[in-house]
C-alpha cells in the first residue's frame, strides 16, 4: 500500500471588513454619520491599492420598520450606493453586490446580548422574532409593543448597514493549493499502478480460443481439478 502524507503551514488570506451605517431610508454614504469615518478610511486606503484577483463584496440591510419590498429595494440601492463609492477610488474592482432583506438575525442578537433589557420584554420580542409569521406581520407585532419606541432607539440604527469585504488571496495558499493538487495526481497514478498489478488479468490464447486467468491469488477458492488447470493454463 502506497501512503502519502503532506503537511503544511497554510498562510490566511489577507481580509479587510468594514460596516458602513446608513441613515434612516437612505442609501447615501455618508463619511460624518456616527463611526463611518473610521470606517471608510480604512476602505479608502485598502481599496487604491487591490491586486487585480481581490475579490470584493458588498452585503446591505435595512432595519424592520415600514414595508418588506421596501426594505428590500432599500437595501438593493443601499448595496449600489457602496458599489458606487468603491468604484470611484478603483474603476478595476470587480464587485459582488449581495443586497439583504431586513436585518432581523442581528436585531435577535442584540436583543439576546442587552444586558438592560427586562427579561419579559426580551423573551416577547424573541417570540415575535422566532415566529413562522411574515416579516411584515412580525414588523406590526413588534411596533405594537409598549417598549417598541425603546427598541427601536437602542437597536434600529446599527440594522441600517452594508458590510464591505476586500480578500486578498495569500499568494503562500495559491501555490500550496497548486503543489497539493499536483501530489494528489500523482498518488492518484501511483495507486492506479499498484491496482494493476495487484489485480492484473493474465490473457492467454490457448487452441484459438481466448481464456482469462485470474492470479494465484484468486485461485484459492477454486476445486482442486479446476485450479490444477488454470495453473497449467498460467504456467
């Protein structure tokens, strides 16, 4: 049996991800609203200087409130609006536009994370975030709670974002990937060697007919008149 074995230090990629807010149904990018500025700054610098094969996303949400198609399109424009952004401080970059729905998996997390929050309250709005109902049938169930003007000023502006992801593919990983994938091959053809001759077919043409003999090997299980002439055969 042939066995290989490979070891090595994989390198990461090299990932940049930033969050940029946005305000209340808008899809400007706004550099003064709450952290954008940071933010930005380190897409500003990353973004100038981006191999060709950087892979760029643009992922965007919009916070429950009002309708779902909305929401949707918002989020849409939202995505096209960052696109847009980028594209001015590199005109080369290929970008993924992945445009959300409603952001309500990260208003569940704040919500289970809100040391503040009474636990009666915080078990109602997870029930209304776990149900089967539509999103807009949760949205009408949420605004109809007593301390929805609370939730919305704690939660609902940090639902309103996009999440800008620049990769840089280790060129380390490309070549290991490359050097696994030529060991692969050849363990592949060695094994393929070694099945043939484990189980090769021996062919012999005896009085013009053409009769197949299997190895010794194989012959254990065979009669003792049979094996006797298969190993003549073989001989």
């Amino acid at each position: 049996m042939l066995l290989l074995s490979v070891f090595s230090l994989r390198a990461q990629d090299n990932v940049t991800r930033v969050k940029v807010l946005f305000p209340f149904d808008s899809d400007s990018v706004m550099v003064g609203y709450r952290n954008n500025a940071a933010q930005l700054s380190v897409i500003n610098s990353a973004v100038t200087s981006l191999p060709a094969d950087a892979k760029v996303s643009v992922t965007s949400f919009s916070s429950p409130e009002g309708n779902l198609a909305y929401n949707r399109n918002l989020s849409l424009r939202r995505a096209k609006a960052m696109e847009a952004y980028l594209k001015k401080l590199n005109s080369s970059l290929n970008i993924e536009l992945h445009p959300g729905e409603e952001a309500w998996n990260e208003l569940r997390e704040s919500v289970i994370s809100d040391s503040r929050l009474q636990e009666s309250v915080r078990n109602s709005v997870l029930e209304i975030i776990g149900s089967n109902d539509d999103l807009d049938v949760k949205e009408a169930k949420l605004s109809a709670l007593p301390q929805y003007k609370t939730l919305y000023a704690n939660y609902f502006k940090q639902l309103r974002y996009a999440v800008i992801e620049l990769r840089i593919e280790n060129s380390a990983k490309a070549e290991d990937q490359h050097a696994n994938s030529e060991i692969s091959k050849n363990e592949s053809s060695a094994l393929e060697k070694t099945s043939e001759k484990i189980v090769k077919v021996f062919s012999l043409t005896i009085f013009g007919i053409r009769t197949v003999c299997l190895p010794r090997c194989q012959l254990e299980n065979v009669s003792p008149v049979r094996r006797f002439q298969r190993e003549r055969m073989v001989s």
